[in-house]
C-alpha cells in the first residue's frame, strides 16, 4: 500500500524527473546453420507443393479425356480411313482454247454529214432504227439551189448559141477562103474564137452539173446498211459543210466483228492451221465468263506484232442474228485452235502441285494411295488431258487431298453405296419370298458380342 503511494507520488511531482525504465537484455543472436536449415526445409516444402499441383493437374485432365481405344494391328494400326472423293481416269477430247479479253467492233461504221450548207428542213428517221442503203436520212432546203442550176443553165444556153453562131461563121469564113475572098487572118481569127466559145460552153456545162449536184445533195441519204444512232441536229437548225458534228452515226450490226490479242507463242499453232485450210471457230462470252452469246469464226490476223506487249491482234466475224453483240462491248473470245481427240484426261480437282512436281494422290487396290507425278497438258473446262503418269481405269484423289500423305488409308464413299445393293441376292427359283417384318411386333432385343 505504502508502496503504490510512494510510486503515485513520483510520478505525478512536476518537480522530479521520471526514472527510465530498465533496459531488456536483447535476445542471443540464431545461429547461421540453424538459418541454413530452415531456409532449405522451406525451400523443400515449396517444390513438393509445386509438383503436388502438377501432378493433380495431370491427373485431372487424363480423367477428362475420354479413354483411348486399345491398339489394334494389321492395316488399323495406320489410323482411321480418310473419307475422300474419287475419280476414274477415262478417255475424252481435249479442246485447245485461247482465252481472250476483245472488244466488239463495226465492220463499217459511217458519220453522215452535210455537203452543202441550208436549212434542215427534215428528218426521215427515227433514232435506233435499222436503216438500208439508200433510205432517206435528212432534207436540206433545195430552192437556194434549184436557183442557182436555173441560172447556170441559162449561161450554159446563151454561150451554146454563141458557140454554134461562131461555127457557122467559121463555115462560111473557110468558103471565102478557099476563093481568096477574105484575107487568112481573119479565117484564123474565126477559128480561135469557135475555141474560145467551146471552152466557154464547157465551163457552162460544168457549172450545170455543179449546180446540178449540190441541189442532188440537198436530199441525204444512207450509203449503208446498219443502225441509226441518236440524232445530233434537230429540225429546223443551219447546217454547214465545214461543220464536224454530222447529222447521226450509222452503225452496220449484222455481221460484226471482235478484235482480240493472242501471245506471239500461240502464234505458230494458229497459222499451221489457218494456212491447212481449216475454220477456226470463236465463242463470244459475256464480261463475266458465265453466258454464250454467239460464234463466229476467225477472219484475219494482223500483219504485225506489237513490240509492247507481245501479241498479235485478230478479227473474228460473227453473224450476230439476235444483236447480242454491239460495238465497243467488251467480250470474252474463245479461240478453238486444235482439239485432242480421244486424249486420257483428268478432273482438275485431282491436279496437286508440291515438292515433286505436278502428282496426283493414286488409289490403289487396298485402298491406300501413293504419290504419282504426271504430265499435263492443256485445261478445258474442268479437265485437263494428261500427257504420261496415268492410264484409263486408274482412280485419283478428287477432294480430301489435304490430309493425305504417302500410304495413307482412304476410304471411298461411292464404293460403299454401291457395295451395299449388291449383297442382297435374289430369291432362287422355286424358294418362298421371305414375308416382310410386322412393324407392330415385338422386336428381339440382342445383347452385343463381348469382346474375347
């Protein structure tokens, strides 16, 4: 008790200083090998933790998976069979075709214009429609120059009477002067002025027909057959001859030609055929490749190659009965150069490319394939003839090829579906036909074969 007072006395005097407190003794210092020791067992716990979890990790996804089937030996020791699709190499013609990107041009293409200067007076035709030669096209106002042929054959007439008065005075000048009645100059003088008058009456005549033909022009019409396009003057307009518009554009259709270029390689083929006496037939496509629409056969070929580009232009004429073709379309224009007759051929499906070359994936009698290099030649549509490597009756890979390799197995959905009719047999004669199921009867539940 007397403590406890004495001690509250203390520390609540202002005037004396608190006691410090008694110092602790600091702990020993650990030992290094006992730091060593327990930094290994910690260390050691840390890694089995570590390959405890994988080791669960492992386990888990093994139960996930479903189980493997157990091997098997023989020819499923290769893995499943890999469905694919098949052909049989057969026999066919090859047709050898240029394709070709050509333009669609007029045979003859005429811009009518005015060669006199009047008045439209009118238009004989509508725009679009098919004209003939010689169907009226236009009228230019003709009085201007039905005057003009009245008075140049009315000089003609006063010079042609000038002519004939001048030749009979020459006449009678040339009786004078076979008498000596008159002196030879003036016969002589006679005889340049009957000159003078027949050139004067030549100069007439041609102002005749001058005039003559320029009235002619007033009625135009078309030098040829073909189809009538817009119309570029309108009735009642002044039209010159210096003008450079024209009137309308006539445009023969039928027949018309596709001008297209072909490499200078091809060249040789198509001139070893041309110079045989043969008709080289050429099909008209549409722009995008997908329509027909028309043939014709190959006209001429260009007398030059050109150095920029290496080809050489032809022209095939086409009839073009239904108008399919017009100018400056732009066609696709098949040239049949040759045609391989009765040539082994293959779909193009079946054509791989790779490390060996051109190869096709063969199938061979146990259904398993292997590696054939071939040679190929020309595409036509979807087959290509093979030049070696394959013979008619060989099956080819068609479709699946990515997943093949050398040996692999393959199975073939056709011979399957042809397999299963022919394992039912027919009845023998004379043997009841088997009846067939009730539908409505019990059926016989079968345990499956357990495995040996």
């Amino acid at each position: 008790m007397d403590e406890d007072v004495a001690r509250t006395e203390v520390r609540r005097s202002p005037d004396r200083p608190l006691s410090t407190p008694p110092s602790r003794t600091p702990a020993p210092p650990i030992p290094a090998a006992r730091q060593s020791r327990r930094g290994f067992w910690l260390l050691t716990l840390i890694l089995f933790a570590m390959l405890a979890g994988g080791g669960w990790y492992l386990w888990s996804q093994r139960q996930s998976q479903p189980s493997a089937k157990p091997a098997t030996t023989g020819r499923n020791a290769q893995g499943a069979p890999q469905p694919v699709g098949f052909a049989t190499i057969d026999k066919g013609n090859i047709r050898i075709v240029l394709n070709e990107l050509g333009t669609v041009t007029s045979l003859d293409t005429v811009t009518v214009y005015t060669q006199i200067s009047g008045q439209l007076q009118e238009v004989g035709f509508k725009e679009g429609q098919v004209v003939k030669k010689g169907d009226f096209i236009a009228q230019i106002d003709p009085r201007p120059y039905a005057a003009a042929l009245e008075q140049a054959q009315g000089t003609l007439a006063k010079d042609q009477g000038l002519l004939a008065q001048a030749q009979a005075d020459l006449k009678r000048y040339q009786t004078l002067g076979r008498q000596d009645s008159i002196a030879q100059q003036q016969l002589d003088d006679q005889k340049y002025l009957v000159q003078q008058y027949t050139g004067t009456v030549q100069t007439d005549q041609g102002s005749v027909d001058t005039a003559r033909l320029n009235l002619a022009y007033c009625r135009i019409i078309s030098p040829i057959d073909g189809q009538a396009g817009l119309r570029l003057v309108d009735q009642g307009n002044y039209v010159q001859a210096s003008t450079t518009a024209g009137l309308v554009v006539i445009t023969q259709m039928q027949p018309i030609s596709v001008l297209f270029s072909v490499p200078e390689d091809n060249l040789p083929d198509i001139i070893q055929r041309t110079r045989g006496g043969a008709t080289l037939s050429v099909e008209a496509y549409n722009r995008a490749n997908t329509r027909q629409l028309a043939t014709g056969q190959l006209a001429t070929l260009d007398n030059v190659i050109d150095t920029t580009t290496g080809t050489l232009k032809l022209r095939a004429t086409f009839a073009n009965p239904d108008e399919l073709l017009y100018p400056n379309q732009f066609v696709n224009a098949r040239l049949l150069v040759n045609t391989m007759q009765d040539s082994v051929r293959i779909p193009v499906p079946a054509v791989q490319r790779g490390e060996p070359g051109t190869f096709v994936y063969l199938i061979n009698p146990d259904n398993t394939v292997s590696v054939r290099p071939i040679k190929v030649g020309p595409v036509d549509g979807k087959f290509q003839a093979v030049l070696s490597g394959l013979n008619p009756g060989d099956r080819v890979v068609t479709d699946g090829t990515d997943r093949l390799r050398e040996g692999a197995l393959v199975s073939l959905p056709a011979a399957q579906k042809t397999a299963a009719p022919a394992a039912v047999s027919p009845p023998a004669a004379g043997s009841q036909p088997t009846p067939a199921p009730d539908p409505n009867a019990p059926r016989e539940h079968r345990r499956p074969p357990q495995a040996q």
